[in-house]
C-alpha cells in the first residue's frame, strides 16, 4: 500500500466504526487528509477501487443532490486494519530492540576475549 492508501484507509477504519454501511463524500476525506497530502477526487477514485481490490472494503457510488458519495462497508481485513498495524510496528520495534541488545552483546563480548587473549 502506498502512503495516500493508507492515510485514507486509516480514515475509513476511523471513520466507519461500526459494521454498518457509511455515506462519505470524496470531499471530507480530502479534507480529512489535507494536513499532510492534496488529493483530487480522481485520486480519491483510483484509491477507493485499489482498496476494492485488495479486499479492505465495499463501496458503491450513489449520486446525491450535494454531487456523488461513496456507500462504504468495512470488509473483515478493513475492519482488522488498526489492530494490525499497530501490531505490525510492536513487531518491528522489538526486532530492532532485539537487534540493538544483540549487537551490544556481541561488541561486549569480543572486548572480553581481547583482553582475555591480549595478554
């Protein structure tokens, strides 16, 4: 998932709580992402149908009075996609904590076998 895919996927998570089906327009997630990214609403589309694609939602386009909102229901792996990316960064800490515990054991070590055959 690109970085556009996944603010908008974290505002969809955010956004449709629940397992319901929820009326959002392609304005208020620009709006909603415009701190850190300008998104059209042709790439709002191309980002909707991605996450059709990968199984993260259901969406339907219904036009309205307002211009067109997108009927969107979180899928079982849309609805688990805050759980596991937090999941996923615990996991990536503690590899590189690991890594750090590691690689001071072993700079400790080879200074104990130095002094220990340096003599």
């Amino acid at each position: 998932m690109t970085k556009k895919e996944k603010m908008v996927m974290t505002y969809l998570c955010n956004r449709c709580q629940r397992k319901k089906t929820y009326l959002i327009s392609p304005q208020e997630i620009t709006q909603a992402l415009s701190k850190k990214y300008v998104l059209s609403v042709e790439e709002i589309d191309e980002i909707m149908v991605t996450l059709a694609n990968e199984n993260y939602i259901d969406f339907v386009v219904s036009d309205g009075k307002n211009g067109y909102f997108y009927c969107v229901n979180l899928k079982k792996s849309g609805q688990s996609y805050l759980v596991d990316t937090k999941r996923n960064r615990r996991t990536f800490g503690m590899l590189v904590l690991r890594s750090m515990f590691l690689a001071t054991v072993s700079f400790v070590f080879g200074i104990i076998l130095r002094a220990i055959f340096k003599s």
